[in-house]
C-alpha cells in the first residue's frame, strides 16, 4: 500500500480483483473529474485519451486498449514547448510523467490508433453508450 494515500501500488494489487478488461476506462474518467473538481480551470486543458497500447516490457500482455488523462502545461515564454503529462491511476497506481514517455512506453504513437476527448465529449458519450469507453477504439486484438 502507498501509505501516503492508502492505495495498492503496482507490486501490491491483487489483480485477481481486477475486472477481465481492466479499470482503466472508469478510473480515466474519475481522475479527469477529480482534476477538475479540484481545478475547475483545468478542463479546456485536460483531456481523456482511449488508445491501443503495446507494453513492450511484458511479452506476456498482447496490445489492448487502454484509457488515460493528458494536462497541457503551456509555458508563458512562448519561445518554450508546451508540455504535457499523462496522468495514469488504473489499478490503483498514481503514475504521472510527461506525455511523450508515457506514450514511448505503451507504444502509442507507432501503433497510431487513439482516440483523444474533451471531458465534454466524454460527458456526452458517457450519457450515450451507459458506459467509461472504449466508444470508437478498435484495436488489433480486439481487447
């Protein structure tokens, strides 16, 4: 447990109380509304992203699809990139990193299939289906 906050870490979780597909849909959507609960002026900068991922460290998990939050940081000298970070809490974790990382590791970017929403769209699709997603994310393996 992560006694900071009373929550598994990943060494620690159980994962036989995990749901077949994972948590990561509804904890994407949590953690995006707890975000902006806590900092409302947040939104128009947070977004949630459904993508395939391919966990390059575990031959024994095929791609499959997987949901996170992205927050853009813009710097004020706009001579700066803008930075952004993948905010993960599935299964219990709490990982934060900068976005490029994140996604390097999960394989995002040469897989090229995600789909990125505004807590809006996420809002509305949300009402539409009855569930966290994947609402338009077919991957290669159909998980």
């Amino acid at each position: 447990m992560n006694p900071r906050h009373n929550k598994p870490t990943s060494s620690n979780v159980d994962y036989a109380d995990i749901p077949e597909k994972g948590n990561c849909f509804p904890a994407a959507f949590h953690l995006a509304e707890e975000h902006i609960r806590s900092c409302p002026d947040i939104e128009p900068l947070l977004r949630i992203v459904h993508a395939e991922v391919d966990c390059q460290h575990r031959e024994d998990v095929p791609a499959h699809g997987h949901a996170y939050v992205t927050i853009e940081h813009p710097h004020l000298d706009p001579r700066f990139p803008k930075l952004a970070t993948a905010h993960d809490s599935s299964l219990g974790r709490e990982i934060v990193m900068p976005l490029q990382v994140y996604e390097d590791i999960g394989n995002i970017g040469e897989i090229n299939n995600k789909h990125v929403y505004t807590y809006e769209e996420v809002l509305k699709n949300l009402l539409k289906h009855g569930h966290y997603g994947p609402w338009d994310l077919e991957t290669s393996t159909g998980l």
